[in-house]
C-alpha cells in the first residue's frame, strides 16, 4: 500500500516538473573565469563570499571547519544537453569531503536536501565520480563510478555528462584533465526531462587541511556540441635526421594518430617506425624514422585516415619539409634567457618552475641528449630530441608540468628536471658531448625588486646578445610582465643598447694607479687591454688594467712610475673598449692630476634639501669654485656645534678618492636613485651615496664641509629663509644664489623655482645669479624682476662696489608712493664688493605689488661719513 502510494507521488511529481521545465526555453552556461568576475556573464548565486577567482579559476575560499558551501546560476535545459568543466581537487576525498556538480536543480540553494536535481558527486568513501538524482529529500545513484579513481593528493577531472531525449544519461570522464582522454564510468535511461532551473558546484569541507584546495574552471552547459569539422594538417616541423613533428588543426584520436601507415614520406624514406600522439597536445604527432634525412633534400609527407575526437576523417594529404643537418653548438649559442625558481605565489602564469632557452645564433641545433645540471642537488635533466632553430625559444619543465605550459610555446618535459632554489642556485647546459654551452649562478638579489623576489615572477635576461665576457647579474633583472613572466616569447626587460659607453668618473688610487668608472658594465676581455688606455706627457699605457669583477663598471690602471705633481694629464680611451652589448667607445676621455688641499670656500654649499618629499630623502649639493682638482675622499659633511664651534655628526663623502674638478656639481644623499625618482637631474654621474647622513631637522639646522684641520664651508639654514608666499615647502630645496657671495648671507639663498619642481640636484641652480659689473658704486641686476617662482629671474640682486673697505650699510626698499616696503639690510659690515638681495616680499611677508620700487642704500664710514645712494627697479609680473 505505501510503496503503491509512493510511486503515485513520484508520477505526480515527474508530471509536473515536466510541465513546468518544458515551458521554459533553452539557456546556456559558459565560464573561463578569465574576467575575474561572478556577477556578470553569468550571474553566480549562494554563498558568494566562501569562494574566489585565482589565475583565471574558480576555487573554494571558505575557512570554516564542517562547512558546506555553493554557488549556482540559472540554466534551464533542452532535450538534447551536455554538461563539461574542469575539476581539481588537491586532496583525498571521503564522507566528509566531496564536491557535487548539480547539472539541473529546481532551487538556488543547492544545499537544500527537498530541492529536485540532478547532481554528479566526486569523492565521497569510494573515491568515485557518480551520477545521483535527489527527489523529495532522496539521493539515488543512478550510474555507479569506478571505485578509487579519486585517490591522491591531486585529483585532476575533466567532467563530461550527456543526455538525449531517448532519456540516455552518460557519464565520462578524464583523469589528465585535458578532454582527449574520456573514459565512459557508465549509461543509463531515466525518464525525468532534464529542463532544470539552475546549475551549480557545491563543496563539503571538514579540517582545515581540506580548505582552499577546490579548483574549477572551463564551464559549460547547453545543447551538445556536435563536430563535423574534419581535421587538417597545420604544418610539420623537422626535429632530427629520423625525426618529424606534424601538428594538426585539433586533437587527433590517438589510434589512428599512432598507427604507422598512416604516413609515408617520398625518396625511399617510408612508413615511420613509430609514432606517438603528444602527451600533453593532442593535436601533434611525434614520428621517427628508420632512414635518416639527407641534408638540403625536400621531402613529401603523405597522411590519411587521421580522425579526431569525433570520428571526423581527414582528407588524404601531402606536405612538404626540407632537412637542415643541424650544427656544432658554440659557446652561448644556446641560452639561458628566463628562470622562473620561484612561482609561488603565482602572479597570473601557471605556478611552475620552468628554465627558458633561447637560439641566438644563425644555426639550427639539435638538443638531443643536452643536459641541464643543478648543481645544488647534483641532479640532470637529460633533453629528448628537438631541434632549435635560430631565435627559437624553448621552455623546460618537469613532466608532469608539461601541461600547465602547453599554451605558452614549445615545451619539454622532463622527469629529471632539477628543483630550483628560490634563493639563489648554479645551473649549467651542456650538449651531448658534455660540452658547457651556457652556465649561471643566479641569485634572489638579481630580481632588483624585494616584492617581485617573493615569488610569482620570473627572472628575465636583459640583452640576450651581452659579450661572454661580461658578468652575469649585470643582464638579469625581475620580469615587467603583468603575468609575472614572458614564457616562450620575447622579454619584456629586453634592452637593444645601441650607445657608446662613456666614462662617468676619476679616481687616483695612489700617486701612480687611478680607477676609471664607466657609466655601464663593460667587456672584460677589452677593458683587460692595457693597451686600450693612453695618457699624454709621456705617460703612455698603464702597465696592467685589471676590470672590478664585483661590477664590470670600473678598471684600475697601474702605472709603472708616479704621476708628476701639478701636471694635468689626458687619458684617452681606445675605440676597441667595449660594453657588454659590443658598442665601442667612442672618443671617451679624462683629465687628472695629482688632487690639491682644500682651502676655505673652494668648495661651497650649493643646494640643501632638510624637508624632503614624503617617502624622500634629504640631500645636500657641493660646488667646487676652485681651480683645484680635490679628492672629496678628504672632505667630511656634519653638523655644526655653534657653542663649541666644532664640526659634530661627521661622515666621510667618499670612502673612496673621488676627483672633483673645477666648476662640478656633487649631489650627496643616502639614497640617489630615490632622489632621482622625485626630481629630474642633467647629471646623474654626480650622486654620490653615503650610508648615512648628519641630521637635518627641517625647522632648522647646520650643515658643514671639512677637512681634518679646518672648515671649508658652513651653512646655518631655517625655514623662514624659503619664499614666503609658498604654502608648503615640504620637498622644496634651498638654493645659493650666487657662488661668490658668503654662505651665511640670507640673502644669498631662495627656494628652488616650481618650474624645476622645487630642485635641481647636481646641476645650475633655478635661482642662480651672476652679478652684473658696474662702474656704480651700487647697481640693481635684472633691471626687471619676476618673483614668480618660474626660474627666470625671480629675485633682484643689489650688487655694491667701492673702493675701501669698513663700510657699514643699511638698505631700504621704496614704492613709488615714497611708502617703506622692506628695509633689506639693517646695520651690517659688508666689505668693498658683494651683493645683496630681494625676493620681492614685503616686511608683512605679502608679494610686492607689479611696479617701479626704488633703492635707498646708506653706508656709514670709520669716520663718521655717510654715503647715500639711489637706483630703482621694475617688478613685473603677470597683470590679471
């Protein structure tokens, strides 16, 4: 009675699911996930916040112990339907830890044990993929999977499910994850149409060690996909003398793919001795030969009876291939261009470890039997046959990572293939014979980047064309891509250096050895040549050159006799000097001479930066106004103890001799590269790093130049001395005037222009003045001022001249009312020339109106006369 009742329900039940699911009309689902979205195209449904989108895949995100979660988006199916997606479950399944593919349920909440589906389940306690139907609360099994196929660690699925409208179910599936490798798990009639109202993946989780590790991707579900194209053969590729690779339009079936007559090559080569379908591409066939190529011959290849997937024939055809005996691989021929050691965790490529090489040479070269050797853990990775042809790149990978690299180019797998230190490790290539062809010991340091070096990002070769005889770290760097990587294709940080080198510095090393520094890494086997270095005065070729290993950038020359005091030399630098991209030097010269002591103010405080930029550094900038050539390794910059007048905070500017020549720039900070980022320079070579500097406060402060026996220069800076109109002069430099004029004058000193964004680090000053002579005892220069920050002539200097000394002044400016603006100067001893100036600010520290100001300058003699001196000067200015 009960079960009678029971099957009258169901028949209830079936009645009118089928009546409402075939008046709806037929939909389709597609997902790669490749937008990085789940709220569009399609519009994913439940629990939205438990999952997330990683590399272009779906993957559980829910940390919660005995969970269970689930997503699910409309779809309503046709009589005809198929449902296909890819499945990756990175544990081993059971009664607590499954995902279920819900092919057609009635509700959203596929968690709900009353909704009505159809749902295929992978895992549970037999390991298994299994077709379930659920009615009313009830899971029923209605094909029965193989038991134990869902048993390690990485379970990879590509899930395909068919049904007809005779009600034929068919379950396949395919462990490589590929879709070339279906097995049927089984058939069966039930006679529920299929027209469901949402598709879905549902998780259940126990353990922590179970979370996270649900990947999904490729998601379709629609009419089935019918092909009735026949496959065709895109071309063939020689690979060795008895080797070829044919490459078809699609995945081929692999019986007829590998059966040996199938193919026949003309001029009594024949039928291939065997031939095997590609493990990771379907769509390419590996065939080897028992009679060898004959080189520079044309052959013709004729193939039939080649099916793919679908039972699709190919028409019987012929191509064409022409062998090239491969060569001898030199030196560099062959080399290593990308490593990715450390693709955890991945940026956007498959995380991998992968080496790539790159041909640069004009031969073809067969990699049969090449070797890759790690020399950290002693392992070989043994290369199978291919031929690499000129500007070819190829990707070497573990076997079993063949797969994830497939898309990326031309790819060999290798069951040996050595696991890649992240933080360093020495990888060697060899050809057959055991011949090195490529060597390097990278290192993490070479990304240059210390968030890139955390993994997920490749490190790439610069210039792949670099001399041999260059260093290695000099040409890595961490890859720019935004996938984290150039896997088979050109570098994303390659550089075509097409310049000259030029030399960058000077520096003695003792009365007869100097080092040269060159502004970029240089060819050793040239830059070795003593020969390649000549100095005037008789002082010819040094008697060795020997290049700094530690940065390729710099060569010491050892003369065979001392330098004469206070002769400049000239040396002059051979054409046949190199860099590592092969670029000879052209006309690069130096000057030298023995470096003289430095006297008071020869060299000067130029430019201060006490405020930098958020995120900046301060900095100071030295001038030299000598005509001395000074070693700046004897110059020491500090603070300045006023009570005990005594320099204090000192640090050496050079740890090295470093010649600093009449009229140079110097830019110290502690770190040049960072101020070169926030301002631009014309002289980049002038920057010198010093690990430490003396404290700058930015309210106030001293900055100090000298020597062991005295003080060259003193600058006691505050922030009132910046242009008072500016509203914040954080980043903002001040800059000396003029060179001649002293230091502790404030007027000497103004706030870099914006038109410069607020420095000019190691080259003019934006304020920069060179008084103008006059026979006047006193004169104004420009006539017409500007003092709008734009770097042209924005202050007006007061310049005086007299012919005796003791002079005592007072300097006033006037509007051309008669009304006191600004007395400049009150009260000081000036000397018999100098210069004072304004900045065009009032004494309430407002901007001067535009107009003519005149110029009252009183000076008081030891006797008691007083001079008084007038002259005006125009305040332009943009009218509003």
């Amino acid at each position: 009675m009960f079960a009678t009742l029971f099957c009258a329900m169901i028949k209830a039940y079936l009645y009118v699911i089928l009546f409402f699911w075939s008046s709806l009309s037929q939909a389709q689902v597609r997902d790669s996930f490749a937008d990085n979205n789940l709220t569009n195209n399609p519009v994913w449904l439940g629990d939205t916040s438990k999952w997330m989108l990683e590399i272009g895949q779906l993957k559980s995100n829910s940390i919660i112990v005995s969970d269970t979660f689930c997503l699910s988006t409309p779809f309503v199916a046709g009589a005809n339907n198929q449902w296909a997606l890819f499945v990756n479950l990175q544990f081993q399944t059971s009664s607590n830890n499954y995902t279920d593919v819900f092919l057609v349920s009635d509700s959203a909440n596929l968690k709900s044990i009353t909704n009505k589906a159809y749902f295929v389940r992978i895992g549970n306690t037999k390991d298994e993929v299994s077709l379930y139907r659920r009615v009313n609360g009830n899971d029923g099994v209605l094909i029965d999977g193989t038991d134990g196929t869902i048993n390690t660690a990485n379970n990879i699925i590509q899930l395909k499910v068919l049904y007809d409208s005779t009600g034929l179910w068919t379950l396949k599936t395919d462990f490589t994850g590929t879709g070339a490798n279906y097995q049927l798990e089984g058939t069966t009639n039930d006679s529920l149409h299929t027209n469901g109202a949402y598709f879905g993946i549902l998780v259940k989780q126990s353990t922590a060690s179970f979370h996270q590790k649900h990947y999904y991707d490729n998601v379709y579900a629609g009419p089935i996909v019918l092909d009735t194209i026949k496959p065709f053969i895109d071309s063939v590729v020689v690979k060795s003398a008895t080797q070829l690779t044919v490459y078809f339009s699609e995945w081929v079936d692999e019986s007829t793919a590998q059966n040996t007559s199938n193919y026949l090559c003309n001029l009594g080569i024949g039928n291939p001795l065997s031939v095997i379908r590609d493990a990771s591409n379907f769509n390419r066939i590996h065939a080897t030969f028992s009679t060898t190529f004959t080189d520079a011959t044309t052959y013709s290849l004729s193939v039939n009876n080649i099916k793919d997937l679908e039972e699709n024939t190919l028409d019987s055809t012929s191509i064409t291939f022409t062998y090239i005996a491969p060569e001898k691989a030199n030196f560099k021929d062959v080399i290593i261009n990308e490593i990715m050691a450390d693709p955890s965790p991945a940026v956007q490529l498959p995380e991998v470890e992968f080496v790539e090489f790159y041909n640069r040479s004009n031969k073809t070269l067969n990699l049969e039997g090449w070797q890759l050797q790690d020399a950290s853990t002693n392992s070989t990775a043994i290369l199978s046959t291919s031929n690499l042809t000129p500007g070819e790149y190829i990707l070497l990978c573990k076997a079993t990572d063949t797969t994830f690299l497939s898309s990326y180019g031309n790819v060999m797998g290798t069951p040996n293939f050595p696991s890649l230190n992240n933080s360093g490790d020495q990888l060697i290539l060899k050809d057959s014979s055991g011949t090195i062809i490529d060597s390097l010991s990278y290192s993490n340091t070479w990304y240059q980047d210390n968030i890139k070096k955390e993994g997920g990002v490749s490190l790439e070769l610069i210039n792949p064309n670099s001399s041999i005889n260059c260093a290695a770290f000099t040409n890595w760097v961490a890859s720019n891509h935004t996938q984290g990587g150039t896997p088979g294709i050109q570098n994303s940080v390659l550089i075509t250096d097409v310049t000259s080198p030029t030399i960058s510095q000077l520096s003695l090393y003792n009365d007869s050895s100097l080092t040269l520094y060159f502004n970029e890494a240089m060819d050793s086997s040239t830059s070795n040549k003593a020969t390649n270095y000549i100095a005037n005065f008789s002082l010819g070729s040094p008697a060795s050159a020997i290049i700094n290993t530690a940065t390729f950038s710099s060569v010491q020359l050892t003369y065979p006799y001392p330098f004469t005091p206070g002769t400049r030399y000239t040396l002059s630098v051979s054409d046949n000097l190199k860099d590592c991209a092969g670029n000879n030097s052209k006309n690069a010269s130096a000057t030298f001479l023995l470096p003289q002591q430095a006297a008071e103010n020869d060299i000067v405080i130029n430019e201060v930066l006490f405020n930098p930029k958020e995120g900046g550094v301060d900095f100071v900038e030295v001038y030299n106004r000598s005509n001395k050539i000074i070693d700046l390794s004897t110059i020491r910059l500090s603070n300045y103890d006023a009570i005990n007048n005594a320099p204090i905070n000192m640090v050496n500017i050079s740890a090295t001799s470093y010649l600093f020549y009449p009229q140079q720039y110097a830019l110290l900070s502690t770190n040049g590269a960072l101020v070169q980022q926030h301002y631009y320079s014309s002289n980049p070579d002038a920057f010198i790093d010093i690990n430490t500097l003396p404290s700058f406060n930015n309210a106030s402060g001293t900055v100090c130049l000298s020597t062991d026996s005295m003080v060259i220069d003193l600058f006691k800076y505050n922030e009132e001395m910046h242009y008072a109109l500016l509203l914040d002069n954080e980043g903002v430099s001040l800059e000396r005037i003029h060179f001649d004029r002293p230091t502790s004058d404030n007027t000497n000193w103004h706030s870099a222009a914006a038109a410069v964004d607020y420095a000019t680090p190691a080259y003019e000053n934006s304020q920069l003045s060179i008084a103008a002579s006059s026979d006047n005892p006193i004169s104004v220069s420009p006539e017409i001022f500007s003092p709008d920050e734009d770097g042209m002539d924005d202050v007006l200097n007061i310049n005086y001249n007299f012919n005796e000394s003791g002079y005592t002044a007072n300097v006033y400016v006037y509007d051309s009312k008669g009304g006191l603006v600004r007395q400049l100067i009150n009260n000081e001893l000036i000397g018999t020339t100098g210069t004072f100036s304004w900045d065009g600010i009032t004494a309430d520290k407002q901007k001067a109106r535009i107009g003519i100001y005149l110029i009252y300058v009183e000076v008081f003699a030891l006797d008691g006369t007083v001079n008084k001196y007038k002259t005006t000067c125009v305040l332009g200015g943009k009218l509003n």
